[in-house]
C-alpha cells in the first residue's frame, strides 16, 4: 500500500514509492546526483539523513516493499483530501477571471503567431548568450507586447498553446510558457500593462543563465556529480547577471530570474531566501516555474496533468510556496485548467475547453468519450454552468483522467489539428 509519510517517519527499512519533490529543481532533475527520482529502499540511517539533509519534507512509501507506518494516510486518502481542498478555494468569488474582448475562435490564429516569434525570439537571445554577446531588450519587448494584446483579448487562446510542447524545444518553449503564465497571472490580479510586460520579460529571459554553464554538464546524459549539479545550480546566477547588464531591464524582470528557485521555506536557491524576503514577483515566478515543468514530459518524469500537478503543489505550497499566492494562481488558471480531461458524473469524458468566470468547478468544456461504453463521440460542447441549478447531478465534475489512458490529446479539441501537431 502507498502511503504518505513525514520524512522524520522515515526509518531504514522502508521502501520509497515516490521522494515527492519535483518542487525541488524541476528543470534539472535529470541530473540530479542525489538520485531522488523513482523508488528505492532506505538501507541506513545515513540515507535517511541525506534526504531530510536534501529539504525533502514527506514522501511516499510502499507498505507492502518494506517497513509500514501504521497510521499514515494512503495515497488515495492524501488526493482525495487534496481534491476536496482544491474545491473549497471555489467557494471564494471569480475576481481573478478577466473579460474576454473576442472570443477563442477568433483569437486563436493571432495567439498562435504571437507564441511562434516570441520561441523565435527566445531561441535567438539564448543562442547570443551562449555566443557570450548581450541581450538586445527590444526585439523580446515586442513579442511580450504582442502576447499581451493577445492575452487582453482572450486569455484562453495563448494559454491554451500552452498544451503543445515538444521535448527536443523544452528550453525555448518553457522559457516562452512562464512568460506567458506570468502575464496571465498578473493580469488576473488586475495589474497595470507596464507590470505585466515586465513580468513577462522576466519569465521569458528567466533560464538565459543556462546559457553560460559548460556545455559539457549542461548536455551530460545522465547523473551529474554533486560537483557539477552545483555549477548547473549557477545558472540563476548567470542569469541576475546576464540581465543585470541588459540596458532597459527593470527590477521586476531581475527577480523573476534572479528568484524563481526560491523556496518559501528556505529551502531554494542560490540565497535560500525565506517567506517574505523573496520578492513578491519571485514568488509568482517560482510557482509558474514549477507549473509548467511538471507538465511537460521530460526523459526523466512524464508530465502531470494540469489539475493534477495543481493538486500537488496544493500540498507542497505548504512549504515552499506562499499559499495565499498559489491560491490566486489556481483562481487565474482554474481549478479544471484548460485541457485537463474530466469525468462527469453521467460517465462522460471531456476536455475543459475554458474557464468560467461564475464557478471554477463549472468550466466550459467538450465531451468526447462515453467512459460507460469506451467509444468516441461526436465533440459536444457543453457549458456546465448551465447544468448546475437544474437537477442535473449527471453534468458534475467528479474528477480528472489522465489523457493517455484514454489515448487523448486535449490540444486537438481546442485548436486546429495542424497547430496541435
């Protein structure tokens, strides 16, 4: 059985299911010398040690692999209780879901175009850096401006890009990703347009430091040595100085970059700044940061879904996120984000399509698979808001599927097959 354990429970002995930390260094878990990914059993207190030594707060064993921890919250017990806390922050009103000026259909092509020359433009500063010239601030002002407009005129249309992601392009399209949730982020909680550009260009310039860490670690296949995993760390440092010699950089664009693996509980880096002495815009950054990379596949994690990546940072924003924070993350994105695959009630399957502004547990979404009987059927769009006050229990959102055990690409009911791809 899968449990749910503090790490000053753990005990030589036990089996670890899950070390339950990509908080930790999402973007270079790859190498992560500690070898704190997958499952393995605790032979010594001296493992046992260097985990609590690494930040780690609880983690995941397997009862029936090693030693148990009787009274201990199963895995199904930790979600459902997680799912039921993400629920009650629906009860707060919708003032972090802005207007759309027009609607998806309409925007969609402009977004499109807007994120591709904002990856252009990404893929172009970093290769400068690696060429050791400076950043040219305007070209990538541009494309943050022209995301924003795209932005103020339908929010869901760019995000919604959000879902195609190519491995061999993680480091641009990330890059371009963070920019984008930043600007939304801001713009929910109803920030001025020269705030949000600046946010913007914070998250799209926040990894150029990687750009300076050797080659020959930052492409190593493999575990880096504890050694080379503190140069890789670097690259937040490199970057506060890349930007720091950047003409027309502002304060708020530095301590994105300077600041996005802070952890709340002193736990990040470089600084191991704590609670408030990490900058407010490097505290959003540090939450979008993780967002997207824990949706991403990457060689070493498959991606969550969004809702359930959500639901994990739920339960890590008790350490290393400001929870009131994170709170108006999930209020700007959902707590259904677009492209989560949900169930109904009635059996149905259904990509979430848009958020409601009256109810984040009522998204706008298009039903696809009859789960009852495993068969496809025709996209039926389907505002579940409609449903609420008619007795109509059978439209309720009961939880979340992952898509490839259903064979389902969300992005491909949102958008144009030939985008998605």
């Amino acid at each position: 059985m899968i449990k749910k354990i503090a790490v000053e429970q753990l005990q030589a002995g036990m089996f670890v299911h899950d070390f339950n930390h990509d908080w930790k260094d999402p973007c270079c878990q790859e190498h992560d010398p500690n070898g704190f990914r997958g499952s393995r059993l605790i032979h010594s207190d001296e493992d046992v040690q260097h985990i609590i030594k690494h930040g780690i707060n609880t983690l995941y064993i397997d009862s029936s692999r090693g030693k148990d921890v009787e009274d201990a919250q199963t895995a199904q017990e930790v979600m459902a209780a997680l799912e039921a806390q993400m629920h009650a922050l629906a009860d707060d009103d919708g003032e972090f879901s802005p207007l759309k000026v027009i609607s998806f259909e309409e925007e969609i092509k402009q977004a499109f175009a807007a994120k591709a020359r904002a990856r252009q433009i990404v893929g172009n500063v970093l290769e400068d850096c690696r060429m050791g010239k400076q950043v040219v601030l305007a070209p990538v002002r541009d494309a943050v401006e022209q995301m924003a407009e795209s932005l103020f005129r339908n929010p869901d249309a760019i995000l919604s890009l959000s879902l195609i992601k190519k491995k061999d392009e993680y480091t641009f399209m990330h890059s371009v990703n963070v920019g984008v949730f930043l600007m939304s982020f801001c713009r929910a909680m109803e920030m001025d347009a020269d705030k949000i550009i600046s946010i913007g260009i914070g998250g799209m310039l926040h990894d150029v430091g990687k750009m300076r860490t050797p080659d020959a670690i930052l492409n190593k296949k493999g575990k880096l040595t504890p050694e080379e995993f503190e140069v890789i760390k670097q690259h937040v440092i490199h970057s506060k100085k890349i930007l720091e010699d950047t003409s027309g950089i502002d304060d708020i664009s530095l301590k994105v970059a300077a600041q996005h693996h802070e952890r709340f509980d002193g736990s990040g880096y470089p600084l191991g700044l704590k609670g408030d002495g990490i900058d407010f815009y490097g505290q959003m950054g540090a939450i979008v940061d993780v967002y997207d990379a824990i949706t991403t596949d990457r060689c070493y994690h498959k991606a969550n879904s969004p809702h359930f990546a959500l639901k994990r940072m739920l339960d890590w924003s008790k350490h290393h996120f400001s929870q009131e924070l994170y709170q108006k993350f999930v209020h700007c994105i959902g707590i259904y984000p677009i492209g989560t695959l949900v169930r109904l009630k009635n059996g149905l399957l259904a990509v979430v399509i848009r958020p409601n502004k009256e109810s984040l547990l009522h998204p706008v979404v298009r039903g696809i698979i009859n789960s009852k009987t495993k068969k496809k059927i025709p996209p039926t769009e389907l505002d579940l808001m409609s449903y609420k006050d008619k007795h109509q229990g059978g439209f309720t959102i009961v939880g979340s599927e992952p898509a490839e055990k259903w064979g389902v690409n969300p992005a491909r009911f949102l958008i144009k097959p030939q985008l998605a791809n």
